[in-house]
C-alpha cells in the first residue's frame, strides 16, 4: 500500500470491522439474555467441509436451552461504499461491496495457498484457544476460511482489521497482482459498481 492510500485504507477498514462488530456484541447481549445457557465464537469441527480450511468453523452463538443451538448473526447494517483501488507491494487491490462476515478474495496467485495459510489461520482462527482472555466479550478470531482455487472465503468475525491486511499481504507474496475483495452477498441498497 502506498504511503498516502494506507492511512485512509486501514481506517476504512477499522470503521468497517467496528461497524460489524459493534452490532455483534448488541447481538451477543442479547442472545444471553433469551438463553439459560450459551455463549459466542464457539468453535466446532465440521466432518463434510469440503472447502473448510482444517474442517473448523466457529459459530456466532450456541445458545442451550436443554439442547445445543447455533445461532447465526446476521447485521441489520451494512456499511456501503464505491469501489476503492490501492496498491499492495506488486499487487493492485480493488475493494467493492464488503461485509465484515462475509469477505471473497480473488486473486491471481500462482501457488496453492493451504501451505501459505496455515501459520496466519492457527494465529487468527485460534484453534488451541492460546490467545483466548477469560472475560472478554469476543476473542479476536476469524469464524471462517474456506479456500477454492483463486478465491479465499473469510468470515473475519472478531478479529481485528490487522487479520484483513497480514491475509492480503500473503496472498500478494504468493505471487498476486491482482486482488479483488468483495462479498458474496449482494445488498440491495448497494452502490453499482463503476
């Protein structure tokens, strides 16, 4: 990223992330105050996950009330915006229509990514709970990777907007020149593309 697009990048970034995560948390209260028991970001192993990295995912809650429910968040506000382009080392970033829980990477690298992923996924996914606070509202973690060829599925869940920018930096080592973020989920108030 250039020395003038990354200021106004990483705040476009948080200001998204905060944005998801303010509703999340709002979700999560009341989610416990409707449950007898439960919790958010639990994470579960998937048996048929075709494109799940390592089968695991994490559920948004999991409310039990004499039986374990999964409850997705799904945010009544969606942050829109027009396009933005910015460079990232060799690559050229395009960022369109973006949801925090809902974000598609395609790229052009070459190489197969599962090998690249695995240290940025056991960091922001967590999978030992190694970065796990006893008392904090949310843990920082990813819900989702799936990766297809040219085209990574994240949902970014908790994590910061740094789990966003070392991703994207890996992907642009891995050989990408060509990086577009978006969603796969289409809004319909959203701006058309120019």
């Amino acid at each position: 990223m250039s020395a003038n697009e990354a200021p106004d990048a990483q705040m476009f970034l948080s200001r998204l992330r905060d944005h998801y995560v303010d509703q999340f948390l709002l979700f999560v209260a009341e989610r416990r105050r409707a449950s007898a028991a439960g919790g958010p970001e639990v994470k579960i192993e998937v048996k048929a996950a075709n494109n799940l990295f390592r089968g695991l995912y994490c559920a948004d809650f999991v409310q039990n009330d004499g039986e374990p429910q999964i409850v997705e968040f799904e945010p009544e506000r969606i942050l829109s915006f027009n396009p933005i382009t910015a460079s990232l080392g060799n690559a050229e970033i395009r960022f369109e229509q973006l949801r925090w829980d809902d974000v598609l990477i395609d790229h052009d690298a070459p190489a197969d990514m599962r090998q690249a992923l695995a240290s940025w996924f056991e960091k922001w996914f967590d999978p030992d709970d190694r970065r796990y606070l006893a008392g904090a509202d949310l843990g920082n973690i990813i819900h989702s990777l799936s990766i297809e060829p040219r085209q990574l599925g994240i949902d970014f869940g908790s994590a910061a907007p740094e789990a966003m920018w070392e991703l994207l930096n890996l992907v642009e080592r891995a050989g990408a020149t060509e990086l577009r973020v978006t969603t796969s989920r289409v809004e319909a108030d959203a701006p058309k593309p120019a």
